[in-house]
C-alpha cells in the first residue's frame, strides 16, 4: 500500500535524441522486453521505444494474463516452455513483483476429437519435459469441484489436458517492470510518439519519422501487434497478417471457488478468478478483421453464455468491464520474428495473436540477441518471415486458437 | 450489436447474420511469376481505413456479397453483388 506513495518514478520521459541505434516501434511487452535484453545482455543502449498511446496501452495491458507451455508442435513447445521459465525468473530478477501465480490450466475436452488433440499435446509435451497430462472427471472435480461436469451439459466435459505450471500474472506489472529497468540503463521509452513514416534508401533504412521529429538509425524493430502491417507498410514489407478484436471482459468479485484456469475450445471461453474475486472471462476473436476496440454485445453474450455452461450458478453476478484488443493473427498461429527479406535491418517481433504476452521474455531475449550479433539463434528461427514464401508454416493452430 | 451491413437482397442485417470473406484480391493469372502467386496465398494489406471485402449472407439469402468498410470505424459506405454493374 505504502509503495503507492514513493517518490521515486518507474520511468522518465526525455526529449527525443538525433539518432539512436536502435529505434523500436511499439512499447508494449514485446517492444521492453526486447529493450531490456538489448540492454541487460548484450549493452545495446542507445534505444528508443516508440508509442503512440500511453504505456501498456495496447494489448499487453488488454489480455488477460494467461500463461503456459502446453503448445503442440516441436517448434512451439520448447519455445513457450522457455519463456515461462523466464516469467518464474523474472520478480527476483527485475527486483519487482510481478506477481506470477502458477495456478495450473485445464483445457477441456466436450468430444472423442478433442480428447484425441488433447492426447497428442500431452504425449508431445512429456517428451519435450512439460508437466502436461491428460486427466479424467474424477481428477477433474476433485480440483474443480464447482463445475459443472454432470452429462446434461449441452456439450459434456469428458476429460481434461493438465498442465501445473500453468497460471496467470500481473500484465501490468510485467510491464512496468522491465520499462524500469529499461530506463534504469539509460534505454529511452517515448509514449505519446507516433511513428508516421520511415526513410529508407535502396535496402538500407535511414531514419524513422514521428510527430516530434526524425530520428536518424539504421535498425528498427517493428513491435506493433494489431498495427503491424501499418509500420511494414511504410518500408514496403508485406506481410501474411489480418487484424481483429479479441474481447474480454471481468465480473463482480466473488468468494473464491475457482482456482485454476479453465479453457475450452468448443465452448470459445476461458475463466480465471483473480486474488480480488473477479472472474476474467476471455473470448474467442470477433468474426471479422478490424481496427475497433469497441466492447460489443453479441460477444458478452456469447462470453455470459459459454461461461454459464461451465458454472450455472454464475447466472445472476454482474460484469463490471468489457474491452476489446487488436490481434494480429498469422495463418500457422505462430509469431513472426526475423528480419525483412527485402530490407536491411527491419526487424519484426509480430504476429503474436491472441497468445502472446507468455511468450514475452523469450521473444525478446532471442529478438535482441538476432539484433546485437546479427544471427538468428535456433529456438526462433522457424519463426522466420521467409517460413511463407518457402512453404513452412506451423501447425499451432490446435493449441493456439481458443476455437476453429 | 456491433454494426450492420445492407444485403443488396434482403436489407439492413446484424453483421452476425454474415460470414466474413476477407480483403477483396485480384487472383493472378496461373502462369504469373511465383512471387505473385507467393503475395496473392500468404500476404495481405490488412488495410487500416475503408477496404474493399467479401461478406456471406449466410444467415439470409445466402449469397456472396461485396462491401466497402472503414475498417477503424466499422461504417460500411456501400454493398453490391459482385456480378452487379458496380456504377
Ligand atoms: C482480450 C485479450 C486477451 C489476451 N489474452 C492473452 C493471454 O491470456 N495470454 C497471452 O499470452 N496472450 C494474451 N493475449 C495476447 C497478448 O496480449 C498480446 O499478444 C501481447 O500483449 C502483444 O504484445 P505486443 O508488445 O506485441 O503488442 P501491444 O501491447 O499491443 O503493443 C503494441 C504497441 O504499438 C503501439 N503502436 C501502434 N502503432 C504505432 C505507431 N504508428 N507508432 C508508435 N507506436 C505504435 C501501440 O500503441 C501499442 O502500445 C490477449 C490479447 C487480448 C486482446
């Protein structure tokens, strides 16, 4: 309580200097983790992070805190398994708490195929060393007693992916926490600073354009999520992604009941009950590309819906707020990271969808270590941008997509 | 609800009487270069402002349908039948 009332301040604002090393568009998670990296390991620090809105603005202060490893393919799986272990690292190592509460997930299987996915997960992750495994309704109620798991269910629960280590955080926090420590090393964090345009010459990029001036640097990271294609746009880049709204939305505190998070694809829902009681209900994307944000109905009623069939008795508590995020979803559900094929030095660490604040600390770490040593290190590199135009793509989509 | 679109067919409807067909693209012809056809498959303008898009009614008359959206506003300018004279 009384750390609300310290003087000293998380980060400073600063004029903008004539030329950095690095200037990286968009200071959300993805944007100060790759900053702190920079930083912390590999002494990059004349950065600037750019953002048009205030800190934590887009969608790494809009999601709704879910972390976990139990992706599905060879590529995926140790990637998200690192990153989480990087969160678990992360109050002691950033000297801040960011309140990491590994809770366990449950993924629920409503059919023989799901249970088929969910076994293949499961078996996947074992043998990649994940804590996963499929349980069945005794094990189910046991730690989810106040579910429904009775068979008059429109679409009954029959078994369970379990993964432990599984939980959620303080998005907040996270962010928060490494902008500190990004400016505790002298990195710069610009809010209020839009990216308008950027000057390149043949493969080679000269400046990057805001409206508070031209910054003179030949490296940019593009860190823009929902806006990506918007910065790519302005180099000429093309790239395999489409923005849409991804809404949630959080109730009335409530005693605690529920101490796990609980997803299911079929039903397009996943539930967490915060420490304050709060249920924060996520939903699947809305179904169409756009750029708005605006909370809608049919989507709380299709979140009201879908979380009733798990818990009926939540039928009379109140939602207190729905808001909505940009996702910028690829084709394979897996990010893009790498630097353009047609540009010199444009970075990108996009194409983080609807799954991408776990993914942070590991992302940004390895994005920094392709920009400071200008290799790409192993565990990213089937994240390539050139994955499409060789015929590449993953197969996250199972695990990735809360439904489809 | 969100927005409405007007089926050329039926009139004003919930956009959730409708399937979403994605960003309106000219199909390369089959023997263009690979790099078109690479573009045309993976790659996409995602544009942030008005674009031109396919819908599906497919809650009505069930037929494809073309529209203009301001994709920052969701305010749809216009919708046709991509067979219609388009003006
Ligand atoms: C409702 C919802 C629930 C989610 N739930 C989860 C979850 O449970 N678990 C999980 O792992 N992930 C989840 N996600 C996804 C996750 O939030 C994102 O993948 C992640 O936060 C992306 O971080 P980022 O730093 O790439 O982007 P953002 O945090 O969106 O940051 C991008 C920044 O770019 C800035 N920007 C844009 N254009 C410009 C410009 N021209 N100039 C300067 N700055 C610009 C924006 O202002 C913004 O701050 C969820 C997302 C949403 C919307």
């Amino acid at each position: 309580m009384f750390s609300l009332l310290r003087k000293e301040r998380m980060w400073r604002s600063h004029d903008l200097r004539r030329r950095y090393d690095v200037v990286i568009v968009g200071a959300g998670v993805h944007g100060l983790s790759t900053a702190y990296h920079l930083g912390q390991l590999h002494g990059v620090r004349s950065v600037a992070l750019l953002d048009r809105g205030y800190l934590g603005g887009g969608n790494s202060g809009r999601n709704t805190a879910i972390l976990r490893s139990n992706y599905r393919t060879p590529e995926g799986i140790p990637f998200y398994d690192a990153s989480v272990k990087l969160y678990e690292q992360m109050s002691e190592e950033l000297g801040w708490n960011v309140m990491f509460s590994q809770c366990g997930h449950l993924t629920l299987a409503h059919s023989d195929a799901g249970i088929v996915g969910l076994r293949v997960r499961a078996e996947n992750n074992q043998l990649m060393g994940v804590d996963s495994r499929l349980i069945d309704l005794g094990e189910i109620r046991r730690l989810v007693p106040g579910m429904d798991l009775s068979d008059r269910a429109r679409y009954p629960i029959l078994a369970a992916l379990y993964h432990p280590p599984g939980g959620v955080i303080r998005h907040d926090a996270v962010v928060w926490g490494y902008a500190r420590a990004c400016d505790r090393m002298g990195i710069e964090i610009h809010t209020d600073t839009e990216v308008t345009g950027i000057r390149r010459n043949g493969r080679k990029i000269e400046s990057v354009v805001t409206n508070r001036g031209e910054i003179a640097t030949e490296t940019v990271l593009n860190c823009t999520a929902g806006w990506a294609t918007t910065i790519s746009d302005m180099v000429s880049v093309p790239l395999p992604i489409v923005s849409y709204p991804l809404q949630a939305c959080v109730t009335q505190p409530l005693k605690p009941f529920l101490h796990h998070v609980i997803v299911s694809a079929t039903l397009h829902v996943y539930v967490n009950q915060t420490d304050k009681g709060e249920l924060v209900i996520g939903a699947e994307i809305d179904p169409y590309q756009s750029y708005n944000m605006r909370a809608t109905l049919p989507t709380l009623e299709q979140m009201a819906t879908y979380t009733l069939e798990l818990f009926p008795q939540l039928h009379a508590i109140r939602v207190l707020r729905q808001w909505g995020g940009i996702c910028d979803m690829t084709p394979d559900f897996a990010p893009i990271i790498g630097c353009a094929e047609e540009v010199d030095r444009f970075y990108m660490n996009v194409g983080w969808g609807t799954y991408g604040f776990k993914a942070a600390p590991a992302a940004g770490k390895f994005t920094a270590e392709m920009i400071a040593t200008g290799s790409t290190p192993g565990i990213i590199a089937p994240f390539t941008p050139a994955r499409f135009r060789a015929g590449k793509l993953l197969g996250e989509k199972a695990a990735a997509a809360v439904s489809h | 609800m969100s927005f409405q679109l007007r089926c050329p067919q039926c009139g004003p409807r919930s956009v959730y009487e409708f399937r979403f067909g994605g960003e309106v693209r000219q199909r390369p012809l089959p023997d263009a270069a690979q790099e078109e056809w690479y573009r045309y498959v993976h790659t996409k303008k995602n544009q942030a402002g008005e674009q031109m898009e396919w819908w599906f009614h497919r809650s009505g008359c069930r037929q494809w349908l073309q529209a203009v959206r301001n994709t920052i506003s969701n305010e749809v300018k216009r919708t046709w039948f991509p067979d219609e004279d388009n003006e």
